[in-house]
C-alpha cells in the first residue's frame, strides 16, 4: 500500500484534512456541487496502482478551454 493509499484507507486527523482541502477545492473549481472527494480520488487511484503492479508508468491529461 503506497502512502496516499493509506491516507485515503487510514482514519485520522490526516485523511480528515485531507477529504477537507479536496472537497474545499471541488466546491471551487467544479460545476457540481455534490461531488464526494474520496469517490473522485478512487478512479486514477485505481488506475496508478495498477500501472505500479505492473511496472509501467501512467499519465493524467486535462483540457481546460
């Protein structure tokens, strides 16, 4: 388990702040309001953990007009 695994898995003051600056971050830079922090982190989480398994690298692209 790599570190922000085990902020996101791990209950404490950390994780805590944590889910509180991204969801302070989310209110201010997404159109909806009801988006959880921890369902949004779980998808590129997912898939940098299986690029590790595997040996390989990953990328994370944004467009913004």
């Amino acid at each position: 388990m790599n570190e922000l695994e085990a902020l996101l898995q791990g209950p404490g003051l950390a994780q805590l702040d944590f889910v509180a600056r991204c969801a302070a971050w989310i209110s201010v830079m997404a159109d909806e309001p009801n988006l959880e922090p921890l369902t949004l982190l779980s998808g590129p989480l997912g898939v940098l953990c299986e690029a590790e398994a595997r040996g390989l690298g990953a990328i994370g692209v944004m467009q913004w007009y």
